[in-house]
C-alpha cells in the first residue's frame, strides 16, 4: 500500500503525456488543414486574377484603332499576366486537387487561345471573338466550380453571361 500513490502519480503523469501528444497532434493537424487551405484560396485568387488579366478585349479596341504603342502596352501586360498563371498554376499543380488542376490547364488553354485571336494576324470577325471568349468563360466557369467544390463551398453566385464582353470592337465603330 505505501507505493500505491507512487504507483497512481506514476499513472496520472502518463496519461497527462499521452493527453498531451493528443492535443499536439490534433492541433498540428489543424494547422496544416488552415495552412494548406489558405495556400489553395491564395493559389485560386492569384490564378483567376491572371486569367481576368490577360484583358484580350482591350487588345481588340487597340487594334482597330491601330494604336501600335497601346498594342505594345498591352501585349507586355498580357505576357506579364500569362507568367503569373504559369506561376499560380505551378503552386496548384503541387497542393491542389486533380480535378482543380485539369480544370486551371484548361482555363490557361483557353486564355492562350483567345490572346491568340485577340494578337494574331488580321482583327477577327465577331464571331470568331465571340466563340473565343465564350470557350474561355465556360473554362473559368469550370475551374471556379472545381475550386468552390475543393473548398466545400456551396453553389457561385449567378453571373450574367457574356456580360464583361457583350460587345466586340467592330461593334463600337459602325
């Protein structure tokens, strides 16, 4: 009987070491959830910021107004936006879902495209603009619908379509 409030201290000293690693390894883990979860919003903003970035329809409005030095302009500001979408779609491709990942190399595809149209050879028709951006909003409709769904966020917001881009160029000079 006298070692037995050795024996009980010697218990409750153990299970205060066990409780504790508990409590270190639940918090540990919950910090890296917040950690990579703030990773992924930051990857997600800094990509669709480059992709909205790329701003083909002002390239558009400067070529029909043969403006050289605006064109200029805007073709170093959308190599500079397609950088940071290599960039953010390097960090996602290391901490995001497969799904997030296909869905932003289909937006880059896409925005590559309509820069493609918007900077290369004669100022499109119409429509050949129109197919262009709608393909790439359907792209970044897809890859914000993966991102909300990695996140367990609920359904977005409604956006009226073709709403940024209701007009082409052409349209404005009659």
């Amino acid at each position: 009987m006298e070692q037995f409030p050795s024996i009980l201290s010697a218990i409750a000293a153990t299970l205060a070491a066990i409780l504790s690693f508990g409590t270190l390894y639940v918090t540990g883990r919950r910090e890296h959830r917040r950690w990579l979860r703030d990773s992924l919003v930051e990857a997600y903003v800094e990509y669709v910021e480059a992709s909205f970035a790329t701003r083909s329809p002002r390239t558009l409005e400067l070529r029909a107004a043969d403006d050289r030095a605006g064109l200029v302009e805007q073709k170093d500001s959308s190599d500079a936006a397609c950088r940071r979408a290599m960039t953010s779609l390097s960090r996602l491709r290391l901490i995001a879902p497969r799904e997030v990942v296909a869905a932003a190399e289909q937006l880059h595809f896409a925005d590559v495209d309509a820069m493609t149209v918007a900077f290369n050879g004669p100022v499109p028709p119409d429509e050949t603009w129109h197919v262009a951006r709608r393909h790439q909003q359907e792209c970044r409709d897809r890859f914000i619908g993966e991102v909300r769904k990695s996140l367990g966020v609920g359904k977005p917001a409604d956006i009226s379509p073709g709403r940024s881009w209701r007009y082409s160029p052409r349209s404005l000079n009659p």
